[in-house]
C-alpha cells in the first residue's frame, strides 16, 4: 500500500516513513511536491483535512496530513491552530516568549497545557482521523536542547522536566504526534487485513 | 452612599463618579490610594473581585472594581483576562499588531469577538457582581482614532466601523463597560429604596 505525505519535507517523508514502514507491512510513503492549499481551518482537524485533500486531489493516491499545536486551559485552547505563528511569523523562541510572557506569573495549578496532534487519511475509501493528546503544564522558563516549537517550555504530566529535556525515544515515545500515529498504524493494519 | 472605586486613577474616579452621581441619587465615589492586590485571577470576576475585597479591606468602605477585555471566539475567549498584556507587556499597540497577526487571513465569519467587563461590588452586604458583554469582530486592519485598548480594531455588531471610530457618546452608550454599569445603577437604586 502507498500513502502520500501532505509535504514538501523530504525529511519528514523519510522520517516518518521508516517509523510507519516497520509498523505496517508492504507500506511505503511517499513525498508530494503538489500544490499547497491555504490552510484556513478553524480547527486541528479541518487544516489536517484540507492538507489530506489537496494531496489527494492531485495524486490520487491516498494522502495522510497532520495539524498539530499546544492548547494551554486558562487561553481557552490558544495558541491552537495558531501555535506556529504566535508571536506573529514563523518563530519558535518568539513563540515560546510570548507564552511565557503571556502566562506570567500565573501559578502552576493554573498552567494546564496539552499537545494535540490530528492525523487525517483521506483516499478512495473517505476521510478518517485521529488525534493524539499529550497532557502537562506550561512551564516558567526554557529548557532543554531536544525538540522543538513548543517542548522546551511544555512539562509533560508525571515529569518535572521539559519535553526538550527527554531523550528523544522516551519522547517519541509517548507524545501527542507517537498516540496519534499509534491509531494510524492500528487503522492500517486493522484495514490490510 | 459612598462607594470607593478601587483605582489609583484618579481620571477614573472624576469620569465615573459623574455618571454614577447622576444616576443615582446621594452617591458619591471616592478615590483608593491603598495597596493595590496582585491580579492572579483566573476569570474577569476573579479579578474584579480580588481588586474590590482588597479596597474594601483597606477602607471599611463599599468598594467596586472593574476587570475587562476582549474575547475571541476562534482563540477560545482569549486574550481574555490577558488583554491589556497579550503582547508580553502593557503596549495597546503591541496588543492588538499582535491579535491581528494572530488571527492573519481568517475569513470574516470566523473573526467573532466580545468587549467584556465585570464589576464586581463588596461591602458589609456581601459581594455582587454585573457583566456587560458588547458582541461584535476582529477587524483586518487598524482604523479610528477614538478610544483606546482594542477599540481600532474592533467592529461591534451592526455596525461597518470599529468601536474607534463611533463617536464616544455612542460607544459609552452601548458599550460593555455602559451594560454593566446598568446594572450597577439599576441595581443600587433598588438597594437605596
């Protein structure tokens, strides 16, 4: 079975490729260099789809496309689908001072926080999805040399320590992105049988 | 009857003691040159009411407060509570450059927003509180040169301008600040009876 990655990351291709190639047999992923759609969802869902449906528009090859964020409780879910343009451009230290500087001093029992991650699979059969949740708190300043976006600032529930502060298998083991590819990998399997 | 405002602004206490002074017979506001609490709340009543209780404390007089800002249905009711320092500090410019680059291309039917304002009122008789919820949207760009905070940039329902561009005597006849001052009114003529 062959399923298009909604991006124009040749690393992420790779990357994920040989993660969903070990779990799921006869599967290969491919690149796409189609056209990019504008993605003006207003959820991590709608943006996952309108990704998903681009790719397969212009393939016809089932397409797989992922919207992820950090929705922090006392901002109502914000950042959001706006985690990566926060501060305004495409900047993660702006984006994680910004948070920081937004939250202030706001106590840590009011500093919930979670990574969301939606996958979506769009291909002849419909459109599925599925979103993996990775709960915590917003941490009071950075740290950590791991990750990405938002990991240095994000203490993951049962840790005192920042998501950029796990080596990275424990990360990928358990993160918001690993539980939503878990239910991928399952879907697939489930539907090859 | 005497009610303290609890600000330090003494601009406020002019402006607001004569419109509550002429709604309501025999008030008379007074200023609040105490401690000034730390706003941790986590809603505007919170907030409100941990500004009220502090001025009561220090004075032994019934003391009102006010906590407001704008609501963005897309960022989950944020800036919320963090309006007057979404931008990481108290810059009204800052501020709404920030919510716009935020909110980017999002189509208009997704820019729903709301003025909110909580007072909140403690004294020998308990505590109460009003809000005043003025509905409208984010709009694309800055205009108007009336008001202040996220005014320029917000179009209130049924109207094509922004609350900066309306004179003053209609916005403070409409505004969420003016509902919940209504109910203030409404309700201390009813306690004077």
């Amino acid at each position: 079975m062959q399923i298009v990655l909604a991006t124009h990351n040749a690393h992420k291709v790779t990357e994920l490729g040989a993660i969903l190639g070990a779990a799921v047999e006869g599967l290969e992923l491919l690149g796409y260099d189609g056209p990019e759609p504008v993605e003006d969802g207003t959820s991590y869902l709608e943006n996952a789809l309108i990704k998903a449906r681009a790719a397969y528009a212009h393939t016809g090859v089932t397409s797989m496309a992922d919207d992820s964020g950090i929705a922090v409780e006392i901002l109502g879910g914000s950042p959001g689908i706006f985690s990566a343009r926060w501060a305004g451009g495409r900047d993660n230290v702006a984006n994680r001072q910004l948070l920081l500087s937004q939250l202030g001093d706001v106590a840590q029992e009011h500093r919930a926080a979670a990574f969301v991650c939606t996958i979506a699979l769009v291909g002849p059969d419909g459109e599925t999805s599925f979103t993996g949740i990775w709960p915590g708190r917003v941490a009071t300043e950075e740290h950590g040399e791991h990750g990405f976006g938002y990991d240095p600032i994000f203490i993951p529930e049962g840790f005192e320590v920042t998501a950029a502060e796990l080596e990275p298998e424990v990360k990928n083991s358990m993160s918001h992105r690993a539980l939503a590819l878990e239910q991928l990998v399952s879907y697939l399997n489930a539907i090859a049988e």
